[in-house]
C-alpha cells in the first residue's frame, strides 16, 4: 500500500477500504479488476457482505467506478485514486539498484552487494554476547532477589509436610506478589495450620498439596477456636430446673400412653374384619 493511501485520514477511507483500493489499482494494470466480492472476502478473511458495503463506499466516495451486469463486473480506479498510485517505474527502479551497488560504502571498505552478503541473518545479529541486562547494577540486583526468593523457597519445603510436586510448588511460589512482605505471614500461616485438627487426621491424608495450598493463600484461613469442654463438678439444678425436667418426663410418659393405646386399637379392629 502506497504511503500516500495508507496516510489518509479515517475519516475518509477505513482501513479495510484502504487495502481494497490498493488490490483493485494493482490488479487494474492494462484492464479493469475482475475479482468478485468472494475473491475479496476470501483474500482478506472478511465476509461478503463487508466486501459489498466496502466497494459501495468507495463508488460513492468517487475512488472507482463500477461497470458491468452483476454476473460480470468490472471495477476500474478512478483519477483521484490513480494519482495517489506513486509506483516508481522500472527504470527507476533499476536505476537507484544500479547507483547503490555500484558506490562504496561510507563505513566500510566494501561494496554495498559484498557488505550485505557479509551481514548475519535478521534477528541474530549482535545477540550471543549479549548480557540479559546491560547494567551491570540492575543485573547484580536482579541476582540478589532471585537469591532470596530460592532461600526463602527452601524454607518453606522444608516446613511443607506433604513434599510432591517441587516443580509445579516453585512455580507457584514465585508468582505470589510482594513476596518478602507477605513470606512472614505466609509461614506464620503455615505453623498454626500444621497443628490444626484437620492436617494431623489420619496421619496427615488430608493436607493439600504445596502448590495448591500456595495458590488457594490458605495461609489466610482462619483457623476454628478450640470450643472448652464443660467444667467438672458436681451439679446443682434449680427448683425451676427440676419442674422442667418433670414436665418433660410426665410429656414423654403421656406420649408413650398414647401410641400404645393407638397400637392396640388399631390390632382389635384389624382382628375384628379378619372375623
């Protein structure tokens, strides 16, 4: 796409218009584009009626001209699209190939076609010797912090009871953010919980695994209080206490008298239509 297309503002031509216009100059060379809304939507991954809309904006905007029956139509460029079309022309271009292969580089000793020959490939040039960060302050400090981080992950799997999965629990380790300030509470976390109830149960079945209980930040949960068993001693109820207690004896006799009277009625009658 010419610079002098690519350059117009939005407002004027989308970029999906600006890509049309281009394919339909450059196949417009000796005779007007053929390509069908098809070709053009299977060319550049958009649906048909996208490609309709975009070759009806760009008629009434006056940069082609379509001409033809629907099953056979043809689309040519108009002037004002054309004079944006800045194609250098063979000789031209054969001319500038010419000038830069035949002058001396500026910066070396040899020719422009040897220089270019000489050169390392695209994207590894300059790039073995390369330290990861070029300041070497930045480098020693980046060193330090992964130092501590290693520390203080050799810390933690040696408190860890349950050791599986090391690689998969490092990985989890180091994505916890602000990891020094949250290391402390994280351990602190950790103790409490390895004298919980739930991880001494059957000889600690039911502890998570590291990298799940690291991912989860168990080392938040609020560990339930130890609920104090009744004092011992003798009991001394109540004049209150007593009439309760007898109301609810005399209750649970008078609901036994009842089912048993309902027991037995229900067996005569049955006796009596077996008769």
């Amino acid at each position: 796409m010419p610079d002098d297309i690519g350059g117009l503002p939005s407002r004027e031509l989308s970029l999906a218009e600006k890509v049309i216009l281009s394919r339909i100059i450059s196949l417009s060379v000796g005779r007007p584009c053929e390509m069908s809304n098809a070709g053009f939507a299977s060319r550049f991954g958009i649906s048909t009626r996208q490609v309709t809309n975009h070759i009806k904006s760009l008629q009434e905007k006056a940069w082609i001209e379509v001409m033809g029956p629907r099953t056979k139509r043809y689309i040519k460029p108009t002037e004002k699209a054309l004079s944006l079309w800045k194609k250098p022309s063979i000789e031209e271009t054969n001319y500038r190939r010419n000038l830069l292969e035949n002058k001396t580089s500026s910066t070396i000793e040899e020719t422009f076609p040897n220089y270019r020959r000489n050169l390392l490939p695209k994207n590894t040039e300059n790039t073995k010797n390369t330290p990861i960060c070029a300041n070497p302050h930045l480098r020693k400090r980046a060193s330090s912090q992964q130092d501590k981080t290693e520390t203080m992950f050799s810390e933690f799997w040696q408190a860890y009871p349950k050791k599986r999965d090391k690689a998969r629990a490092r990985k989890s380790f180091f994505k916890i953010k602000n990891l020094p300030d949250v290391f402390p509470q994280l351990m602190k976390g950790l103790e409490q919980q390895k004298l919980s109830a739930d991880w001494k149960k059957d000889g600690g079945k039911y502890i998570q695994l590291p990298s799940t209980w690291l991912n989860g930040e168990r080392w938040e949960d609020e560990l339930p209080t130890q609920v104090q068993p009744p004092a011992q001693g003798p009991v001394h109820l109540t004049q209150a206490d007593m009439e309760r207690r007898d109301t609810e004896q005399r209750k649970q006799i008078d609901d036994s008298t009842a089912r048993y009277r309902q027991k037995k009625l229900a067996e005569m009658q049955k006796g009596a239509t077996s008769a």
